[in-house]
C-alpha cells in the first residue's frame, strides 16, 4: 500500500493533467456520449473516488473491489481509464438488476433472508406457467409494471417527493463538468463564474457573480457524488449540441484517455 504522502503526489498530478475549465479545446465529442459515458465522466471527478483509486493503486483485488461496491461499479476502474464499456456488460452495479432462481427441476431451494434496501422491491415471477403458456410471462411483466408504479407512488408518497422528470441537456452537463474542472484546480466561485460565463458576469458585483454559479454548481458537486448512478440507468444520450464548449477531444480527467 502507498503511504499517504504518496497518494497526495499522484491526485496533484492527476490534477495537473486533466482540463483546467478554461481551456475549451479540451472539450469535445460530447454530443456523442451515451448516458453512461456521461455517468463515468461525473465519477472520475468525485474527489474521494479519486483520492479512492490512489489508495489502492497496488493493492489486492479484493480491496479494489471494495472500492468499486463504495462507488457503484460493477467492476473496479482507475478514474484515469478511458470509458470503453465492454459490448454487453456495464460498468455500474446500478445498470444490473439482482435476481434469485430455482431452474432445478426436482429440488425446492430455500433463501436465505434477503435484505431489502430502502427504495427496493423484490418481485417473484413464475416461469413455470411460461413453459405451459409464453403469454403467461408477458402477464407477469404487466402486472409487475403495474406493481412497481404503485410502489413508486407509496415511496415517493412516504419522502414526501414527486418523481422527477428531467431534460437533461448536453450543454449543461457540459458546464458541469468544467465547474468540476475549474474546482479542482482551486478557483473560487467567482473565478468560475467568470471563467464560465465571462459576458454574463462583466460589470457584476462578486453577490451577483456568485449567484450566477451558486446552483450550478451545487447540482455538479451532486452528479459527481450521487447522481451519476442514476445516470447510468438511461437509456440514449442527452438533447442538444455541444454550443460554447469547444472543438477539439479531451475532457477526461488525466492525459491517459478521454
């Protein structure tokens, strides 16, 4: 293992490598990347999953795994790599849906006690009747559907919250991650704002400047530590085009890949 001396030198140069928020000829292809690209992109940002992947640089696999359940990743990756998901496999555990079977013909199988998490539900299906009858299956996955929206009601109900539905936009998240950027090279809210929104910002006072970024940057700081999981649920890519963000490839973290 590193000591901690170590791993501080290795996120300083990590830092130094990956886009400043300024420079947009780091930014480019945006308009191109999937939902979980962009949910990648969002983690390799995360401050502790980066200071995370330093710590276990040379560790055991075991302990890289640990750090991958920490962050939602089906399997553990240096935020330093590049995306390239592999053709029909995920890089986010939240991409997976857990299951339980029985296919042994003849032996009944006990589980053991499955912990269900807030905001999960547990769903038996029966492919026995699918044997006798396909159409049986397509029954099942309705009244599941059904079931799941009527759970989702009672949840959101119980956190006193509407279920959100989001227009999520290329240029916004593009924004976002160049406040990341601009985060972790130690510029101020100011700095940000200014870098940012240059013209918006002319001739403002440093209350009005601020405000310019308070909530934008609020929702990065958000999808860099929560919301990327979500993410990688969606299907497709964000609307719009990369407007004002640049002409040329890399906006990844490290100089390793974008």
């Amino acid at each position: 293992m590193k000591n901690v001396s170590a791993i501080k030198s290795e996120t300083q140069k990590a830092r130094v490598s990956r886009p400043d928020g300024v420079d947009l000829t780091r930014y480019k292809g945006l308009k191109n990347w999937s939902y979980r690209r962009w949910a990648w992109e969002f983690l390799r940002r995360n401050e502790e999953f980066i200071e995370a992947c330093g710590r276990v640089e040379h560790a055991t696999d075991d302990e890289k795994q640990i750090v991958a359940d920490t962050f939602g990743l089906s399997k553990f990756k240096r935020f330093k790599d590049k995306y390239r998901a592999p053709k029909n496999k995920t890089i986010f555990s939240t991409d997976e849906i857990g299951s339980w079977s029985n296919l042994n013909k003849d032996i009944n199988r006990k589980l053991k006690p499955i912990k269900i998490q807030p905001g999960q539900v547990l769903i038996r299906f029966d492919l026995a009747s699918a044997i006798v009858d396909k159409k049986a299956l397509e029954k099942q996955l309705q009244l599941a559907e059904k079931r799941l929206r009527q759970r989702l009601i009672s949840y959101a109900s119980e956190l006193k919250i509407t279920p959100a539905s989001h227009n999520h936009k290329i240029v916004t998240f593009g924004i976002y991650l160049r406040i990341l950027d601009l985060l972790a090279d130690k510029k101020t809210d100011i700095e940000c704002a200014q870098a940012i929104f240059p013209k918006e910002t002319q001739g403002k006072d440093s209350n009005e400047v601020r405000l310019q970024i308070k909530n934008r940057k609020t929702q990065a700081l958000s999808y860099a530590n929560i919301k990327y999981r979500f993410l990688a649920l969606l299907e497709g890519k964000p609307k719009g085009k990369e407007v004002s963000l640049g002409e040329t490839s890399d906006i990844s973290p490290s100089t390793t890949g974008k």
